[in-house]
C-alpha cells in the first residue's frame, strides 16, 4: 500500500468530517446500544453493525444500510445528519469525555469535498492495517484492545500493555489535530516517559510521532508505521 500526495483542502475537509463523526455518527451508535466507536469503511467510516444498522459516511455521501434497504443522502448539514439517522442533535450526548469536541453551528452548510474524505478514508483504512498487525505481537498480559475510531479524537486507535507494570499506552493513526497539520501515527504512552530517549519526540502530548511526509515517502509504508509502533512498544516494556 502506498500514500498518495494529500490533496489541496484536506484539512478542512478532516474538520467537517470531524464533526460528523462526533455529533450524528458516534451518538446514532451510542444511543441505540451504548458504544460510540467507529471503524474504517470502503470510501469513508462509520458505525459497526447496531440493531441491524449500518451507518457511515462514503466520500460526500451519508450511507444508512438496514436489513432491507441502502438510503443516502448528500453531505450539507450536521444538524441534517441527524435527522437523517433518526436522533436528535445534541451537543453533550454523553458526558465523561476528557476532550469534548467543540461544536461548530449545526445548521452550517459543509460542503465536504469529495478527494478530502477519499484520503481520509485512505488514511483510516491504512491505520486499521496498520494496527492489526500490531495487535498479533501483543503479550497475554497486555489486555489488547480493539481497533476504532475514537469520536472525540477521530483517530483509529488500539491500547495494549500493562498499565500496573507502566507499559500500557495508546497506539494509533490520525488524520491530523490543531498541533499536526497532516496525518501521523503516533504511540501515546500512559505512563511516564524519559524525554532523554529521542524516540518520545512529540510536545504536544506524552509520547512521539512520525508524520505523513516521513510515511509517504517510505516505499513500505505499512511496514515503517508499524516498525515505529514496535519500537515505542519496546521501549516501554523494557522501562
């Protein structure tokens, strides 16, 4: 698998997308069987399977599969996300996140381009292939989570390690933040970390990066992501 050049716009696009994720994908989930996590899908993301339901995003598009029946609908407003997927909005559907997305207007049209949401589908289902590999090394004490994407941080991501013994931490890819312009995967550790280590390279939170840029122009991409996964991994469990 190769990484394709991002195209013009991508982050405002991953933003929008962003807040559909958050505000009509996740609660849709949440609100009919308690679980917000989100998974990579062909052209997009969306819900697992919940109550014979199936809801996700396919480039510009809104997809809402049931048992019987496929019904779209163009991407325009969170607001008409969902009503498409038949909950209220709300801005604090569920109340213990640590970082709560802030909401942009509802009623705001998004216009969501179409190659922005393809690279991030791209991106997703890279970070998915990525992880499961990574899985296949965890330990039996390791307590390995499944691979999702986050809501709130919109990032496909596992946990793995022992957290008593400080060798548990989050191991994921993301599409970018306010303190990443582009996509990187990263190793976010529970614990503490020694920054004496070059390996913990990023400020912007407990644990280091290796962005898109570095990835893209790797010939074996998956294999370098997971390459810099298993090196975080080593360290911690070597601590």
């Amino acid at each position: 698998m190769t990484l394709p050049a991002l195209p013009s716009g991508f982050a405002e696009t991953r933003d929008k997308l962003h807040q559909l994720a958050f505000f009509a994908l996740a609660p849709a989930r949440y609100k009919a069987v308690g679980r917000m996590g989100l998974r990579a899908k062909p052209g997009g993301f969306g819900t697992p399977e919940f109550e014979g339901r199936v809801a996700r995003v396919e480039g510009d598009l809104l997809v809402l599969e049931t048992e019987d029946n496929v019904a779209t609908q163009t991407i325009s407003t969170v607001r008409a996300a969902t009503e498409f997927l038949g909950i209220d909005y709300e801005q604090m559907w569920f109340k213990d996140f640590k970082d709560q997305l802030p909401p942009s207007d509802p009623d705001t049209e998004l216009s969501v381009d179409v190659d922005g949401a393809l690279a991030i589908a791209n991106w997703f289902q890279f970070g998915t292939d990525v992880l499961a590999r990574l899985r296949g090394y965890g330990l039996p004490g390791d307590a390995v989570s499944e691979t999702q994407i986050w809501p709130e941080h919109f990032d496909a991501a596992i946990e793995m390690g022992d957290e008593g013994l400080g060798q548990r931490a989050s191991f994921g890819a993301s599409p970018g933040d306010g303190a990443h312009p582009e996509p990187y995967v990263y190793v976010s550790a529970w614990g503490k970390i020694y920054r004496s280590n070059r390996y913990w390279n990023d400020e912007a939170f407990n644990g280091s990066s290796l962005g898109y840029d570095q990835l893209m122009e790797d010939p074996d991409p998956v294999t370098a992501a997971l390459a810099f996964m298993l090196e975080g991994y080593r360290i911690l469990h070597q601590a």
